[in-house]
C-alpha cells in the first residue's frame, strides 16, 4: 500500500458511518422550532416548501441516531 494510504485507519475496516455521524450532531433550535411546528400547526407545516421538510426529515433522523449512540440530543451545541 501506498505511503499515503497507510495512515487511514478506514481502509483496514469499515468506517462507522453512523457513530461518526452521532458524534457530529449538533441541536439546531431552527430545527427544534420547525418540528414544534409541524406538531402543533400542521396545516401551516404543510404549506412550507418542500426544503424546509426535507432538512426536518434528515434533522430528524440524526437526532435519532445520535440518541442511539448515547449522545444527548437535548443540550445545546453539543
């Protein structure tokens, strides 16, 4: 294996998407706020442009993984 290469740990081993991913989570309080609205006002959720849903669904599902992962979803800037 080339110099270079020898150094990355992920080529010997799958890479841990999702841990990584859990570990970079950040609490966005747009994103706290947007999901209280789809909750308490869903006709005015419905009418938002399809980005604002779409990022809410990936927000979303971060959160979740990184709960999995043991971290604390609930504290700002984690």
């Amino acid at each position: 294996m080339s110099n270079p290469l020898s150094g990355v740990d992920f080529l010997d081993d799958f890479a841990d998407k999702d841990r990584n991913r859990a570990m970079d989570f950040k609490r966005e309080e747009r994103m706290e706020q947007l999901a209280s609205l789809r909750d308490s006002r869903p006709d005015v959720f419905d009418r938002m442009g399809p980005t604002a849903r779409i990022s809410l669904g990936y927000y979303e599902n971060d959160k979740k993984n990184a709960a999995a992962h043991g971290v604390d979803v609930n504290k700002g800037n984690n």
